[in-house]
C-alpha cells in the first residue's frame, strides 16, 4: 500500500469512530460529530502521511 492509501484510510477510520462515539446533549447529531471529528482526523492523517514519506525515503 502506498502513503496515500494508507493515510486515507486513517482519515476514513477516525471519522467512522468519531461519528460513534458518544456526545454531549446537543451535540448528539451525525453531522455536528462528523465534523468535529475532522478537526481532529486531518492533522492526524497529514502526521501519518509525512512520518511514512519520511520512512520511505530514509529506508
């Protein structure tokens, strides 16, 4: 599997947790939990993605 597609589906997986996890009253809506779980799952993929650039390339 190359970077991409491993970064993707780290991306894909945090959403699908974030979405299932339990939120406070209010906040219990799909989207709202969608989104905030992006806020958290980009910059973890961007940190996935250049850690795997970096071990590629040093390897």
């Amino acid at each position: 599997m190359n970077k991409w597609t491993i970064s993707l589906a780290v991306y894909v997986a945090l959403c699908i947790i974030g979405v299932f996890t339990k939120a406070s009253e209010g906040y219990d809506v799909w989207s709202w939990k969608l989104f905030v779980a992006q806020i958290f799952a980009i910059p973890i993929t961007l940190i996935v993605f250049i850690l795997l650039h970096f071990k590629s390339k040093y390897r």
